[in-house]
C-alpha cells in the first residue's frame, strides 16, 4: 500500500464542534483529494489540492474547509458539524492529474456527529 | 459540473455467473479508472483506458471504453466469492478525480 495515513480512524463528535481530520502522506505526490462516502452516493469529491496551498473546492464542499500547508499533510476540517456531515471520510493522492495516474486510498476515517 | 452515473447500483449473483457494471458520463472522458472496494475496506484501484473503444482484461475481468468517450463498463466472467465489493468507475477532470455512484456487487456462493 502507499504510505498514506489517516487520523483518526474513528471519531464521534456533538453537533456543532469542530472537527479536523488529517491525511499524511510520504509518497511526495502533488495531488491530495477528500471524499466522502455515504449509501447511494458513492464518493463525493469535497475539496482537492494541487499542490502546498492551491486547493479548490469539490461536488460537496459546503461546511468543510481545507488546508495544506506541506506538501505531506492534507487536513479537512468541519467547522461546526452537523449531523448531516456523518459519513466515512477518504482521503486519496496522486501523482499526476494527467493520464496514467492511479489513485491511492488511505484506510478512512468513520466520523459520527450525535 | 462533472457527473458519471453507474447501473445498476445494486447486482446479486450466483456464484458463477457473470456480472456486468456500467458507466455513463454526461461529458466526454480523457480517461476513465476502475476501483474495487472490499467490504470495510478503502478503494484500491484496477485498471485505466484511455483510447477510445479500447478493450482491456484482467484475468476474468474485462473493461471497455466506449467509442465516444463517455461511457464504459466492467464484465466479470464466472463470478467468484472473492469478486464481492463495490466496483466503481471514475474520470479525470481538470486536477480532480470524479467518481461514480458505484455497483455493489454480491455474490451467493
């Protein structure tokens, strides 16, 4: 497996807290994406980066935030969850955005928000 | 924006028989993936076309691209129990990576 890791890997939380989930990588590679995965949906792309601070926003960014400031790290945060927001979290690097570019998946992160 | 559809989102099979999962995309692809997650497990990627109409397998599996670029689909020759997971196909955008609703796939041994 690439070396990518997800923290925490469970999580329940109260409504209405911040939540900051982190994505660490030691493959050096440029892109970093979160998604979330709920029934029926599949995954959802909530925000990706393209590099150390470029990020932009997914299919389902509303009430999420991202940051990245080394090209190691990748943290999503919830600034005030809601119930809703109850899902498991992806988070996935690749090398390249071009052809020829496979994903790579860290283990998840299961958050419950009661 | 970007939307990549897949049917059926739900397939039970008995073991043996073959399966097959669609990919329909609103626009055309430069590309499309194909991931397999296990039960609990995260999405580990299978295989990627790039060429349109062009055809890949892997052992039992069998991947199409449509000539159009905008669809593809996964054929699963004699299921087996270890072919159980959702299967998902996913396109390539500017920077992104766009994933479909995924089929789930089950197989009664």
């Amino acid at each position: 497996d690439a070396g990518i890791t997800q923290s925490p890997r469970h999580k329940v939380t109260e409504t209405g807290t911040p939540v900051t989930l982190r994505c660490h990588q030691t493959e050096n590679h440029r892109y970093m994406y979160w998604y979330r995965q709920d029934p029926g949906h599949g995954l959802r792309l909530i925000h990706y980066s393209y590099g150390v601070k470029d990020t932009d926003k997914g299919e389902v960014s509303d009430g999420y935030s991202v940051s990245r400031s080394k090209t190691e790290d990748f943290l999503l945060t919830l600034e005030s969850a809601t119930s809703s927001q109850t899902s498991v979290y992806f988070c996935a690097i690749r090398s390249g955005a071009s052809t020829n570019t496979e994903a790579f998946f860290g283990q998840g992160t299961r958050l419950t928000v009661v | 924006g970007q939307q990549v559809m897949q049917i059926p989102q739900y397939q039970h099979v008995q073991e043996g028989e073959d399966f097959t999962t669609y990919c329909n995309s609103s626009t055309t692809l430069s590309n499309i993936q194909w991931y397999k997650q296990r039960p609990g497990g995260h999405p580990v990627f299978l295989i990627q076309l790039v060429k349109s109409g062009e055809v890949k397998k892997q052992k039992r599996l069998t991947f199409q691209f449509g000539e159009a670029k905008k669809n593809s689909s996964l054929h699963i020759t004699a299921t087996q129990t270890t072919d159980v997971g959702t299967y998902f196909c996913a396109g390539s955008g500017a920077n992104n990576l766009f994933f479909g609703t995924g089929t789930r796939l089950t197989v009664i041994p």
